[in-house]
C-alpha cells in the first residue's frame, strides 16, 4: 500500500510553526510545531528529562484520513526534521510518498 503525505506551513510565528497536512491531494489536518523543540532535540537536551512525539508534534486537528494517532502528521514531522537537520533550515511544504 502506498502512503503520500503532503504538508505546508500556514503560518509562523516566532518559533510556532502551524503545519497542514493529509494525504496527498487532501490536506485537511493541522499540526504545530516550536522550532525551538526541534533544536532541543538535535542537541538531546531538554532539561534532563525525556519528551515525547506528541509533546513535539502537537496535533491540533487529525486528517480526515489518519488511520492511526498522528501517524501522517509523524511523517510529514519527519521530513521536515531530516532537511533542518540536513540544512538548518525548516522546510515551508513538502512530501512525503512511500
């Protein structure tokens, strides 16, 4: 089965970052990030105690055809933190296809 995620960001503001996203064609979910999170977790620190996926990816609405708890929302996080990792820089949309 094939998966296709697509994402964009709608909105910044300081390090809050609001995602869309969905399957490809049908974006109609929306998560949040905090930029400052994501280098939090490049450096393993976060005030010695351990985070969570949902603590950094903070789904604020689930795509219409998420099968599973956040898991195109987790996808799309997932390509987004490979390129900053990669550039250091966030992407603004993208895909994700399998």
């Amino acid at each position: 089965m094939a998966i296709c995620v697509e994402f964009e960001r709608v909105s910044l503001c300081g390090s809050l970052a609001l995602y869309q996203y969905g399957n490809c064609g049908k974006m109609d979910g929306i998560f949040e990030l905090d930029y400052n999170d994501i280098e939090l977790m490049l450096q393993g620190s976060f005030e010695g105690s351990s985070i969570s996926m949902d603590q950094i990816v903070r789904v604020k609405k689930l795509a219409s055809d998420e099968r599973e708890h956040q898991f195109l929302a987790l996808k799309a996080f997932t390509k987004i933190w490979r390129h900053y990792k990669e550039t250091g820089e966030f992407l603004d949309q993208g895909g994700y296809y399998a």
